[in-house]
C-alpha cells in the first residue's frame, strides 16, 4: 500500500479512536474530581436517561473505575480529613467527590460509613434529590449497623429519604421535575426500608396518590388497596378506600359498555361509605352510585332487549326480561319490561 494511503487512513481513523476512548471514559465510575456516580450514570443529569434501570435503588457495590473515582491520598484517614477540609471549606462539590473516592476505593474502612453518609447529605443539600435518595439507599444497605459515634439514627435517614420523595412528588412529571417511575420506587424502597415504621402507610398512600395525579389510575387501584390491607387500623384507610373507589369509578367513565368495570366500581363505592358514612366523599360516592346503578340497569335492558329485538328470540328474552326484574326492579326500564313481558307471556 502506497504510504500517503497509508498516511490517509491514520489520519480518518485516529479521530475516531479518539472519539471511542473519551466516550468509554465518561462512562467510566466517577473520579475525586469527577461529576459521575460510581454506577457511571452522569450526577448531573437525570437516571432517566437508562431505560429499565431503578432509579431509586443503590448500586449493588461502589468500585474505582479504570480512570476516575481513584482518591488523591495514599490512605482512608487522610483521603477523609482531605474530603472533611473541603467540606468546611465550602467546597462542595470537591468534598462530594471526595468522600465518593473514598467508599469507592476503601468501602470497608472505618472512616467509609460517615463518608458514605456525608456524601449522601451534601448531595440532599445540593438539591440533587435523585442522587441523594440512592446514597442514602447504599449507606442503609451496606452501612446501617455501623456504630461509629456522630451518625444518625436508622429512622433519621428514612425520614430523609421520606422528605425527599415528598419533594419530587410535588412536581413529578412536571417539564422540570422527577419522572412517576423515580418517585413511586423511591416511596416502595422507604417501606422496604421501614415496613414498621410510624410514615410506611404515608408512604403507599403517596405512591398512590401520585399515580392518581399522573392518571395511571390502573396503577393507583392496588396501591391505595394495599395500603388497606397492609395497615388496616391506619387513619389513611378511609381515604385510601375512597380514593381506590373514585379511580375505579373514572375507570368505568372510560368503557361505559364494560359491565365488570361498573360493577367493580360500584362494589367499592358502596364498601367504602359503609365503612367510612361520614367521611367527606361521601355525597359524591352516593352520586357515583347512583350513576353507576342506573348504568348497570341500562345494559342489563339492553342485553334483554337484545334477545327480543335483535335475535326473535322470545323464550331466552322473557328469561332475561325476568332475570332484569328481579335484580333491578326499581330501574328506570322496569315498567317498560313488565309490559313487554306480559306481551311475550300472552297465549
């Protein structure tokens, strides 16, 4: 080959190369002054950016990357008095990176529990909820049962985790704020967390609450009826309840023909003001069931209508036009069907 060929092809390729060697990079595990987490997702940008991942949860375990996330002292002792000086210095973002490099490259060392958990607080302080909620998550996971003197109390963290979901749900699926998948896993790991803790049934609730907002009423419905069954002496039941029957109730909006979707709704409708007649819903559920009755009815007319107009059908239409009367016998359609089936029954 030609050496000015030769010369060529070094020239296209080695750009590329270059291209290739700084992407795997930026991937890479963060560095003592890097702005990467440990898993290789980028800090500053939201962990929306990696489809199926769970974006609430810890990495299984913090590792040093090829090139970053390697600490700038020799040993845990003086790489955490280097991370505790920029701390008191202001210097955040260095001491954030500081303390990571040292989980990272010395996680069972005496000074990694309250590294971990500084981190986790500096990054709360920066307002980079996501982040902070999944430093929290690895400090409980791999750090909870430390002794060391100065670190908070187990409830304390899952109180800041709590405050910090209720943050992102405020805005959540807003242009700016937290995706509905990052808030409600946030709300499930803070039970996994403290399924006896005196917040847990808050916590089901808001998870429910938010997919209710978002109109994944689908989702909503076992959540609010999980936070029933699970907590059944909690004062969130009775809201819980009703807010399980209304989504039901906007379900059943939508296919109005669909007769299981109204009578699933109407079951929960009534379950609720039996269970709670004085709460404040309770009008609007006597409402929905009234709506809903008279839905039902109407399809039962028409389905034994049907047998008599639509198919000839005159024995299976006085058999629907009985089961009708009997089940609904103060339906709108009632003396419609008592006269139509007198005619039927004539000799």
């Amino acid at each position: 080959m030609p050496k000015s060929r030769k010369n060529a092809i070094l020239r296209d390729c080695i750009p590329t190369c270059c291209i290739v060697f700084l992407g795997c990079c930026l991937v890479s595990q963060g560095s003592d002054f890097s702005n990467t987490s440990p898993d290789g997702i980028d800090v500053g940008s939201s962990r929306a950016d990696i489809v199926g991942v769970d974006r609430a949860a810890a990495p299984a375990y913090k590792e040093p990357g090829f090139f970053w996330s390697r600490p700038r002292e020799n040993t845990s002792k003086a790489q955490f008095a280097r991370a505790k000086k920029f701390e008191e210095e202001g210097s955040f973002r260095k001491a954030r990176n500081a303390y990571e490099a040292l989980v990272c490259e010395w996680g069972d060392a005496p000074e990694a529990p309250e590294a971990q958990l500084r981190l986790a607080r500096l990054m709360e302080k920066a307002e980079r909820y996501e982040r902070a909620f999944c430093e929290y998550q690895y400090f409980l996971e791999h750090y909870a049962g430390s002794s060391v003197s100065g670190l908070a109390p187990y409830a304390e963290i899952v109180s800041s985790q709590f405050a910090i979901a209720n943050a992102l749900r405020e805005n959540v699926e807003s242009a700016f704020g937290a995706p509905l998948g990052t808030v409600t896993s946030m709300y499930r790991h803070i039970v996994k967390n403290a399924p006896d803790w005196e917040k847990a049934a808050d916590c089901v609730f808001f998870e429910g609450l938010a997919y209710e907002v978002c109109g994944k009423l689908e989702r909503a419905v076992p959540v609010y009826e999980r936070l029933c069954v699970k907590y059944p002496a909690n004062a969130l039941v009775a809201d819980a309840r009703y807010r399980a029957a209304f989504c039901r109730y906007r379900i059943s909006t939508k296919a109005k023909n669909d007769e299981r979707s109204a009578a699933n709704a109407l079951q929960a409708l009534r379950l609720a003001t039996r269970f709670a007649p004085d709460h404040p819903e309770a009008p609007k559920a006597m409402e929905a069931i009234s709506d809903l009755s008279r839905r039902i009815s109407s399809l039962a007319y028409q389905k034994a209508a049907f047998y008599d107009r639509i198919r000839k059908n005159p024995e299976a239409a006085k058999l629907a036009y009985r089961q009708f009367l009997s089940m609904y016998p103060a339906a709108e359609e009632a003396p419609l069907v008592q006269a139509r089936l007198a005619e039927l029954e004539r000799p």
